[in-house]
C-alpha cells in the first residue's frame, strides 16, 4: 500500500515538473515572440521614417529650384533698381548679388521686392515645416554661384551642407548638396540704359533678331 502511495506522489511530483517545465517553455516562447514581434514592429517604424525623410529631401530637391528663381529674380529686379537709383554700375555685382540673394539686402538696406522672398527666408520655412513632422534641419549655404549659361539668362547654383536628424534619434543624414535653377533676364531693366539716361529711360532686355 505504502509503494503504491509513494508511486502515487512520485507520478504526481513528475506531473508537476511536466507542467512547471512546460509552463517555462510557453513563457519563454511567448517571451521570445513578444521580442520579435516588438523587433519587427520598430522595424517598420524606422523604415516607414526613413520614408518620410527620404520623401521631405525630395521636396527640398523640387522646392528649391523654384525658391533659388524667385529670390534671384528678384534679386536681380533689386540690383538693376539700384543701378537706376544711382545712375552707375555696380563694382561687385557677383557679391552684391549673393547677398541680396540670401538676406535680401543691398549694401545693409533691406529691400521691399525681397521681403520674405529671401533664401534664408526660405530655409526658416524649412525648419519650421520640418519641426512639424519631428525633424531637426539645419541648412549652411556655403557658396553661391552665378554665372551666364546663355545670352538671355544666369544660372544659379546654391551649395549647401544639410543636416537632417529625426528627434526620436531614428535616422540621421549628412551631405553636401547643390541646389541650382536658370533665370531668365528677359524683361529685365537693361542697366546700359538705366546708366546712361540716370534711370530716367527704361528699357527691358529683349531677344531681337
């Protein structure tokens, strides 16, 4: 009676292992699903934000061709009003220029055609927008470029280092991009004119045959 007893306890004590063991092993499984579960969920959150990022670089790419032509365009309507106010030519267009082009001003003088028209009022909008969807955006224009790339217009390239983090510290870029358009000068004051009459003769730049 005694063994059949003993049996009883030592199927019972092996039961219970089989059950405790069992229990561990489900709690480990589940314990290990949960991990990769939550691996695959931050997985997708990461891609999904590089998504967005990548798809904010590419409005930058798009947006900033048409913020460069209209801040040089109206920076160049800027610079010819002044030579017409002056009645002479300017001695470093190219600077003057850049830095219409960037604070719109022309020698410290804020100017009415470039109010909040300006690149760097341009990048502000940027890092506010970009604020919006949890970027923290920082633009450093290192170079502005002019030149001709044709009789009737100027080509104008901006250099720019861009630094892109995400605040939740998911991604991070880092990379020098340049930026650049093509004005056309057509309907612009020709500054001969503007010299030679003090400004009292208007006459735009137009292609003849």
């Amino acid at each position: 009676m005694r063994n059949k007893k003993s049996l009883l306890r030592n199927r019972e004590g092996v039961f219970y292992v089989l059950i405790s063991a069992l229990f561990i092993i489900v709690m480990i499984l589940v314990f290990l699903a949960y991990k990769e579960y939550a691996y695959t969920d931050r997985q997708k959150v990461i891609e999904t934000r590089i998504m967005t990022i990548n798809d904010f670089i590419k409005d930058i790419d798009s947006d900033s061709k048409r913020a460069i032509y209209i801040s040089a365009f109206r920076s160049l309507i800027a610079l010819e009003d002044y030579v017409a106010t002056i009645g002479d030519y300017l001695n470093n267009t190219e600077e003057l220029f850049r830095i219409a082009f960037y604070n719109g001003t022309i020698n410290g003088t804020e100017v009415e055609i470039l109010e909040n028209s300006s690149y760097s009022d341009y990048l502000e909008k940027l890092r506010i927008i970009a604020g919006r969807i949890g970027l923290d955006i920082n633009l450093n224009v290192t170079h502005i470029t002019l030149y001709h790339d044709s009789p009737w217009s100027v080509n104008v390239i901006v250099t720019t280092h861009v630094n892109i983090t995400d605040k939740k510290g998911l991604a991070r870029w880092d990379f020098y991009k340049d930026y650049s358009t093509s004005v056309s000068i057509i309907n612009i004051r020709d500054p001969l004119y503007s010299v030679a009459t003090k400004g009292r003769i208007p006459n735009t730049i137009r292609i003849t045959n």
